[in-house]
C-alpha cells in the first residue's frame, strides 16, 4: 500500500470557485440544493439538483484551449489551479 500526502484543497461547487466560496455557503446555511430547470420532460419533475455554474475562464489556460474543453475539464482545472496555489 502507498501512502498519499495531501498537500492543498481546490473546490468548484454550486457556492462558486475556490475553498472561500464553498465555506461562506456552508457557514451561512445557505442551501445550494433546489429544484431542476424544466427540460420539458415530465421524467424530471419533481427533481432536486445542486446545479455548478461555469467557472470563468482560467488564466492560465490559453483562451483556445478554454474553449475546447467541457464543463467537468474546466471544474478540475479551476479545483487543481486552486490545490497547488
């Protein structure tokens, strides 16, 4: 078994980008939970999501780069940016 060593934290969630956003939601009991936007099919109604909004552009990617990846990719980079800063 190898060991792991954490050495830095990055978060994209429905709070916004980074450790500060997600730790004010969370300490100011604000839910990021609510119902789901309308896709016009009745298989949906009534469900609960905890939409993320697209993280800006990161800059340290280039502005083409950027605008290949999806929205999960830019998540991790923006996650990854903020764990090694």
């Amino acid at each position: 078994m190898q060991r792991v060593v954490i050495t830095g934290m990055g978060c994209v969630s429905p709070y916004g980008v980074g450790i500060p956003a997600l730790a004010e939601g969370l300490a100011r009991g604000r839910t990021a939970i609510g119902p789901a936007p309308d896709p016009g099919d009745d298989a949906f109604a009534g469900t609960r999501v905890a939409p993320v909004a697209p993280p800006p552009p990161n800059p340290r990617v280039p502005a083409h780069g950027w605008a290949s990846l999806d929205h999960c990719d830019r998540m991790a980079i923006w996650a990854a940016d903020e764990a090694v800063r």
